[in-house]
C-alpha cells in the first residue's frame, strides 16, 4: 500500500509557518467562532422568521407552534450566545482592553436581538409583499418565501445588521458572507435598509457598509451600489463611502452607482448599465443614450442598413406585414 | 450562567404577528412541500440522468445498475408525490377548488414526469456534448458532466419545467431557484429551450419565464433574458414578456435582450454588453462600436495618444519590434 | 396508496440510454472520482491552510494543532491517493496508454501535493494580507480569513493549480467549480497567478484557463479575463488564449479583457466595465469616457438639463446651498 512519503518535513514547515499566528484559529488567544454554529443559528432565526419555512423545515401547528418558537429561540440563546462571547473576547483582544466582560455582555447583546425579532418580522413581511408585487413571475406570497433569494438576502441582512449595530466583531460579516455564498446577493451588515426591499434576481448585486436605503426600493441583478477608487479620495476606513439611495427608487440591472456623496432622489429610477457617480434629483428617470450597435452579416463589406431587411418570419414583422427595423 | 431574559414577551408579539398567516408553513391549512425532501428528489432524478455522477454518488456496476435506477425512480416517486400532493392542496386553497384530488393527481403527475426521463436523457446527452463542443478548456466529455455547472443548471430546468407546464404549484421554482444558489445561473421553469443548450461560466445569466430559446444556442456569464419595464408596457402576468430565441444563436458575455416581441433569428451572433430591446435578422452579428477609450499615465495633463508609447516589453511588441497601439 | 405506474417501461427506455455509456459512472470501465470525497479532501486542506477556521472547524490549541495537522494530512493522502488514482485510471484509458500504473503515480502525486502546502500556505498569508489591505471594510486579518470569498477562490485555486500542472484529470476542475458555486468566483485552475492576489466581492469573475497573473493584482466583481471568439482565431485549445496581467494592476467591476497577445503592464488601472482586446502599457490607466446619460423627468418631453435643477434636500446641494448638477 502506498504511504505518505514526507509528512515529518511537510508537517514541521508547516508548524513553522504557524508561528506567526496569522490564519490560525486557538483555543488559547484567538478562539473565533464557530462557523457551523453561527449558520446554524441564523437557520434557526429564519425559522422564526418564517416558521416551517426554512430549509431543513417541517410545517408547524397551531397547536404547537408557541412550543416550537420558544424552543428555537431557547436554542438560538444558548448556541449564539457562546459565539457572541468568542467574538467580543477577540475584539477586546484586538483592542486590547483592560476589561472584558464578553459573557454577560453577549447575553446581554444576544437578548437584544431577540428581542428586535418581532419588529425585525414586520419588516420582512413588507420585503415578501414587495417581491410579490415587484415580479410579475410570482405566482403567490408563499412561493416568494419559500424560494426567492431575495429573501433569504434581506432576512439575513437584518438580522447581521443588528449585530453590526452593536459593534460585534465577525458575525456579521459570516452571516453576510455566508447569504452572498446562497444567493450571490453581497449586502454589507453595516449597509442600512428600509423595508419593502426587493432585489430581482439578485446575482452579482453588491451594496457597500455605508449604503442608505429608503423604503420602497427596487434593484435588479448585477447593480453595485459602491465606492469610489482611492485615487478619488474615498476609502478611508469608516467614512461614508457608498451612496444613498431614496425612497421609492427602482434601479434596472448591472447599473453602478459610486460614492459616499451620491444621493438618488425618491422616485428616482436608473436604467441598465447606467454608470453614476453624482447626485440625481427626485422623479428623474436616468437612462443611457441608445448605443449605435452595429449590425453585420456574412459577405457585406459594410454595416447592415435598415434598408436591407426582409420579412424573415412573421415574428419578426408589423401586422401588416412590412418589415420591421432591428 | 446568563439566561435568556425576554422570552415571553418576545414570545407573545412574534405569535401575535404569525397570526394573520403571512409567512406560516402551518401542517393545517397551507402545509407546503418540504424543501429538503424536495431537493434529495431533485438529487436522485440527477443521479438517473447521469448514474454514478451525482454528488453523493459512487459509480455502479453494469450488473446492479438496472436494480439501483429502479431503485432511486421507487423512491423518487414516494418522496415527490407527497411534496406534489401537498404543492396541489395549496393551489386549491389559493383558487378555492371545490373539489381536490391532490393525491391522485399528485400520483399521476410524478408518473408523468417519471415517464419523460427518457426523453429528458436524451436531450441533456446534446447539453452535454454542447458543452464539451462549446468550451476550449473542456478536457473530456465526463468532465463536462462532473463538474460543469452548466450541467446541473440545465438539468434541473428540464425536470422543474416538466412540472411547471403540468402547473404544479411551488416546486418548479424550489427547483429552480436551488440551481440558482449552487450555479448562479437563473432559468426560470417556464421558458422553453430546445436541445444542445450551453451556459459558458454561467454566473449571473437570467432567464425570463416566458422566454423561448430553439436549438444549439450557447450563451455566456452574465447574459439577460429579460422582460421590459413596466413603463414600456410589457408586465401583465401571464404574457409574453421575454425574448425570442432561434436556433444556433450565441451570445456573448454581459448582452441583455429584452423584450416578447424581440427575436434573435437563428445563426445570429449577439456580442458582449450588447443592449437589445428589437429584433435581429438570421445569420447577423450585433457588436458595441469600439469605444473610445481613455489612456491616462501619471503626470499628464492631456490623454495619452498612440505616439506615446514606446515598446516596453517583447508581449506588448510587433514581430519586428515595432510599438503597439493600445 | 397510489402506486409507480410505469416503471417497467421507463426502466426499460433509460438502461437502453445508458448503453452507449454516455454520462454514466461505472465501476467497471470509468470509476470516476467521488464529489463528495473530492471535497471533504478540499476541506481538510483549507484546514491545514487555516487550522481551525475551515467550514466545519473547531479551534485547536498550541499543544494538540502537530497532531491535528499531522492527522489532517494523513487523511487527505489516504482519501485523495485514491481518488487521483481513478482520475489517472479514468486518464489513461482516455489516452489508452499501454501502461497505466495509477495506484503509484497518484501517492506519488499527493505526497507531491502534500510538499507543497508549505510554499502555498505562505502564498495564501499574502492573498490574505492583500485582502486586508484592499477592502476599506475589513475589520481585522482574521475576519477576512473567516469570511472573504476571495480567500476560499484564491486557496482552492493554489490547490487545484498543483494538480493541474501535474496533469490530473478531473480532480483540479471538479474543484475549482466547487469554489465557483460557493463564491461565484470561476477561476480555471490551468490559470497562473501570482503572490498577493485579491477579487472584492468576486460574483461574475472569470478567470480563462491560460492566463497569466503577476503578483499584488486586485480585481473587482464581475470582471472577465478571456477569449477572444473564435471568428478572431483564437480557441483553439492548449494555445494561450487568455490574457497577461502584470503585477500590481487593478481592474475594476465589469471590465471585459480578451485575448492571449493581450498584456495590461505593470501599475495599469483599469476601469470599470472597459472592453479591451489589446494590450495597455505600464503605469497606464484606462477608462471610460462618460457616457452622455439622459435626464428625464415626468411632463418634460425634453431632457433635463442642468439649468432645470433646484435643491431639493441637503444631501443634494453644495455647501453654499446651491444646487449640484447631476
């Protein structure tokens, strides 16, 4: 049978290369969360968001269903709290704080969390309605709870955001990191949203720590609400980076929208592929100008003129059968 | 030991929230398919497509491989009629049927479906060799199989749509939206799509519900098969809203195409971040005019121009040592 | 109950289209790697790259992390030597090699693997660094190592790359699509790149099998770097189709490179969603003009033009309070 050949150089290199302490996760110094259990959790708080819904999800009764609720949050505290303390004890050893008092203070954050889950709820009962309303595939509210990945973007938005908001080191971002990893969607925890949020699609949507949301906005797949380069003066860690975005905007698909200084107006709407970097005014629909495609065909030296088309086939002709400009 | 502090307010205001029903998978009344199960299905109708391929798979032998597909059908049915049957109760519910014979019906539409794999195999077979064909860095037609996500992306459409034109509530876009989150690629169960179909890379491809898509078209990351914005005129459920694609069409990285009255006609080329809302010709090939760059270097004040460049390094170099132009 | 109604028949039809062996994994013949063990190998690795951080991780403590690693490799050479050799099994008999001593060639190889993981651990330590670096939003070393996506593309990369260079089939693509379904990140494991590497945010990246990627390159989200089509002449596979970034250049979301004579120099920037299919020179930076963006408004049948702008709010107006154009 083959062996392993050369595990005692491998293995002291690799020792070696430990000793710097970077990427290493210890039980004494650093001892980071867990990721299972921090996923594991916010399986639960989905749960409770959405009871009977989530992914390893069995329907609940009436009957059962107080049990069912308090029990997952029983689990939620006990699991997560632990966790939180890991965090919190790492970030007082970044700081190096003289005091740390990370167990009871993570209880304490913990019990605050839960205590958002009803107002939390709310909220995400208006981010369901509007991707009921906001995509004419939708066939019923459930459908859009049960798979939408916008959903499943926002619900664990919210719940990041509100460790965010209590400067809780790592969690956050594995919750965020771990949606984006689902659903390609890219919400930064600190990014702060209001409700009836919706995001069609969703892939490769990307929204900046400094992003202010409104109510009532829409973005479609690929929109990147981000920073400007450095060289433009604007990554200075903490400042305001990312734009703002007003209530009631709907903003089309792979349209990039830069800087800490950019406000879109309410009401506003941003075509596809719109690339903004300054303000825009309320009711103003943004569009880029038609591009003048060029259209080629085999054996033509020169671009196809409107003048050149035929009726290929009925689909592509007016009612009265005369041909119709590409 | 911290405990937890809120539970029974907490508590009493999330039951008070379920209960106006939004967002409750309750076992009386709605009690919708499971999504675990839902996916383990999906999982063994991927393993009949390609036995031994599939995730968990290990290979078969040629002597247990009729006993291990009547296997995974026997179970496939018992799993997928249950999810079905509960699918069709909540249609009922929702349309207010009169009548309901969810389980008969549930029983025959997975015998249905169970009927098509056949067929479904021979068309995923011209996915398959698609792939191989389209793609450079393809090594082996069982690399395409094992790893593309092309594959897993086009398979699962050919089974969610078999049940979305039967209307099966739910599951379709269970199915679907799962390929979603594992490939990036977003083919909703109602669009139709002939056979030889290849997604290249696949990240952030949308594909409209009522989309039609012919024969031998390739298409490429972040491509959009969209509908129109509302303004235009073009979002009443249930109507054509998407795109018309014919046979042997590519198109390139980035293109969006929108539109139910837009087709592409066959053998026609569409060329990255290409924007279409009218139809294209057969046989023509609609590029972006090249656009005018800007080459800025440190220290000057005015774009850099051609005549500025020396030759740096052999890449950037003509055979006889002349400079390039960027 | 309601039974299989057609099973006999449908079972009959699949085993007929399985006999031409196409997408079938066999035991006998192909016996193609294992996913799931292919993975599980992947994770052991990432564990040994970042002892206690990996997806399933607990932490480990100074005195147990010899014995856990020591323990992780031997794992990792008695799953994946067996996997590797049905890969070269599956090789050969592609090639039909007169000789295919695979059991000895695969320990070979993953003892060779194995005594790599010292030089790619102190690569990734400067992928990690970069992404410390890069993004204005990470808190901490150890938050990018626990949650960034690129880090999981960049290790799974330098992994996957090993085996590549080795020519083992199957095995370096099976996993680099794995970190491409949890990141949205393809990076085609035949592709060079250097020390320092970091993709922000990452959904829509494409890296081509052939390119060439010098060290402290930083890309955005949904950047391509790819092939030309093949009307260009440039797909044909083994040739350097893919292109050549030097060292210390960034490329911003949305940028599209082509081609294998396409060389971006040294320092160069290049902006967001540029096209480009011919080489720029060192130090250069490339942009976009600014497109011509329509402003429209409701009952304006023109376009706004700046003159029409008051100061709506704030957030809007300069500090003097006059209005800002858009």
């Amino acid at each position: 049978m083959p062996t392993i050949a050369n595990l005692p150089t491998t293995l002291e290199a690799l020792l070696a290369s430990y000793a710097d302490g970077i990427g290493v996760n210890r039980s004494a110094g650093h001892d980071l969360p867990n990721s299972r259990v921090v996923r594991t959790a916010l399986e639960r708080l989905f749960d409770v968001m959405f009871p009977g819904f989530s992914y390893s999800g069995h329907p609940v009764t009436d009957s059962n269903l107080p049990y069912h609720i308090g029990d997952q949050l029983n689990h939620v505290f006990l699991e997560l709290a632990k966790e939180v303390e890991r965090a919190l004890r790492y970030g007082c050893e970044q700081r190096q704080c003289p005091v740390c008092d990370a167990d009871k203070r993570a209880a304490e954050l913990v019990n605050e969390l839960i205590g958002e889950l009803p107002r939390l709820r709310e909220m995400v009962k208006t981010d369901v309605q509007a991707g009921f309303s906001g995509d004419p595939a939708s066939a019923s509210i459930d459908e859009v709870v049960i798979s939408y990945p916008s959903i499943r973007a926002i619900v664990i938005y919210r719940l990041a955001h509100e460790l965010y908001v209590r400067k809780v080191p790592l969690i956050p971002r594995m919750w965020s990191e771990y949606a984006h990893s689902i659903t390609g969607i890219d919400i930064n925890p600190g990014a702060t949203i209001g409700s009836s949020f919706f995001v069609d699609h969703g892939t490769g949507v990307v929204i900046g720590e400094t992003c202010a949301i409104g109510d009532h906005v829409q973005l479609y797949q690929g929109v990147t609400l981000g920073a400007l380069a450095p060289a433009q003066g604007q990554t200075i860690r903490g400042e305001k980076r990312h734009p703002t975005i007003e209530d009631h905007v709907v903003i089309y698909a792979g349209a990039t929208i830069l800087g800490g200084e950019t406000v879109i107006g309410h009401h506003a709407t941003i075509g596809g592929n719109v690339w903004l970097t300054s303000s825009v005014e309320p009711y103003t629909k943004v569009v880029l100008p038609k591009a003048d495609l060029l259209f080629l065909q085999p054996g033509r030296k020169r671009p196809l003129s409107p003048e050149d088309f035929r009726c290929p086939a009925k689909a592509l002709c007016d009612a009265d059968g005369t041909r119709v400009k590409p």
